[in-house]
C-alpha cells in the first residue's frame, strides 16, 4: 500500500501562495479543460507517465483529481515507479469548487 499524505484545501491553498508546490491533475483532457485548479499541469491517469512528472528543486508536487481516488492510484503508479510522490489532495477539485475557489479554464 502507498504512503501517501492526504492534504486538505488549506494545504493546498498555502503551498501555491507559497510558491512551494506543484499541483499535477490527473483527471482527463475534457475535465482538466472544464476546470482546473490555476496553475495546475495535467498528466492524466489513462496514460499517466511518472517521468513526465515535474522535478523541481524545492517544490513538493501533489496529485490531485475530481475526488481524491484517482490521485491515489497515479501516487501508487509513480511510487512503483520510483518517483517519490508523497501527497494528495484528497478532497480535489469537487472540495475546491464547494469552497468557491478560482478556477481555471482551456487546455493545459
């Protein structure tokens, strides 16, 4: 099983306002398309790729999706991997829509 730490929406909302996280949506094309969290990259989970994850000195990347389900299987992939993903919002994005947050829209 994964070891993955489960973020919440003030989690997430600090480490963007802090320019220390990375948040990759794993959901698909036309979802990501419809509405994103600003600043998110898309990797999705049908063709998810652990060497296309971001690797930024200094930045934790988290998974994110439309509930939290996805995010935990691509954390699994990219651990199996031997990518050191050790977060998720587990909330995603249908907790950041209920809290009223900005959403970005088009492709990524």
């Amino acid at each position: 099983m994964t070891n993955v730490e489960n973020l919440d929406i003030a989690d997430i909302k600090a480490g963007l306002a802090a320019g220390t996280m990375i948040v990759v949506d794993v959901r698909e094309a036309n979802e990501f398309e419809a509405g994103h969290i600003p600043s998110a990259r898309l990797n999705p989970l049908s063709i998810f790729s652990a060497a296309d994850l971001p690797v930024h000195e200094g930045k934790r990347v988290v998974l994110s999706c439309r509930s939290g389900k996805r995010s935990l299987t691509a954390a699994a992939m990219a651990q199996a991997a031997g990518v050191a993903i050790d977060a998720h919002y587990a909330g995603g994005m249908l907790d950041w829509v209920a809290h009223g947050e900005p959403v970005e829209t088009g492709a990524a």
